[in-house]
C-alpha cells in the first residue's frame, strides 16, 4: 500500500524525536566542543526537516491523493513473485545462515534475486559467487566481522 507522504513525514518526526530524545544523555567530552552526539543530534535534525517538508507535502496533496492507496504494480505477477522471492530468502537467510555458512547462504541468497529480476541462471550464479566471496573477504578479512561458516568450518581460512 502507498502511504501519503504527510504519514511518511510524521513517522520521520516521530523517529526525529525519539532519536533526539536518546542522544540528550550522551556523555560530553571535557575540552571538546563535539562529541558522541554530534552526528546523531545531526542526523536527527535532517530527518525533521525532511519529515516536516514531507507533512506539508503531503497535507497540500491529499486532495489529489488518498491516505492509503494501492499500488499500480500489486497486480503485476513479476512483481509480485520479485517480492515473494525477496521476503522469502531474507527468511531463509535468519534460518540458515548459522548451519550452512554465510558463503553458501550467501550464494544461494544473491542467486534466488537475480532469478527473480530475470538475469541468466549461468551468469546469476557466476555473479553470485564472486560477490559472495566478495563481501566475504571484505568483512571477513578487512574488517575482522566475525561470520558463520557453517559446514565450511573444515576448510575456513
């Protein structure tokens, strides 16, 4: 369903506040004019202005569009099954990522997408891999994010 951007705007402000509301007990540090809070205090005040820019938006449109309204491509069969292929391995992901490992998750997860969005089986594969692997040496290697091998724990390296 297609929300109105005024509703889209208040939950923005919603989640502006709450997010100024949790950076209020940061700590300061002595002798520095920045500090923890900074950057969320900052990115909360962006998400306002945003938010407040999508209420009026909303609010002057709501004559042309409804509140709720559904979406043109609900009844489109690719879409459709583009989204059932990206709920369910995001599920199949939760489930099986600590069993089977982030590399064959991985593999399987990118390759059921791009099955979804029409690519090649060969080539969805081939890509899958690679970018598996990929992301895997990135924060595997670089940046030392501990990740599931799963049955791959006899040849880890």
């Amino acid at each position: 369903m297609k929300l109105n951007d005024a509703l889209w705007g208040a939950l923005l402000l919603l989640l502006s506040g709450a997010l100024l509301w949790h950076v209020r007990g940061f700590p300061s540090i002595p002798g520095q004019q920045v500090g923890p809070s900074a950057l969320p205090r900052a990115l909360a005040i962006g998400l306002g202005i945003c938010g407040a820019l999508l209420v009026v938006r909303g609010w002057r449109e709501r004559a042309i569009s409804p509140w709720l309204q559904r979406p043109a491509w609900i009844n489109a069969r690719p879409q459709l099954t583009a989204l059932a292929v990206l709920a369910g391995v995001n599920l199949f992901y939760l489930l099986a990522v600590q069993r089977l490992g982030f590399v064959l998750t991985g593999v399987v997860y990118l390759a059921a997408l791009m099955w979804a969005l029409r690519v090649r089986p060969l080539r969805a594969v081939v890509i899958a891999v690679v970018a598996t692997l990929a992301i895997h040496y990135c924060f595997y290697k670089l940046l030392k994010v501990p990740l599931p091998w799963g049955v791959l724990q006899p040849i880890a390296w």
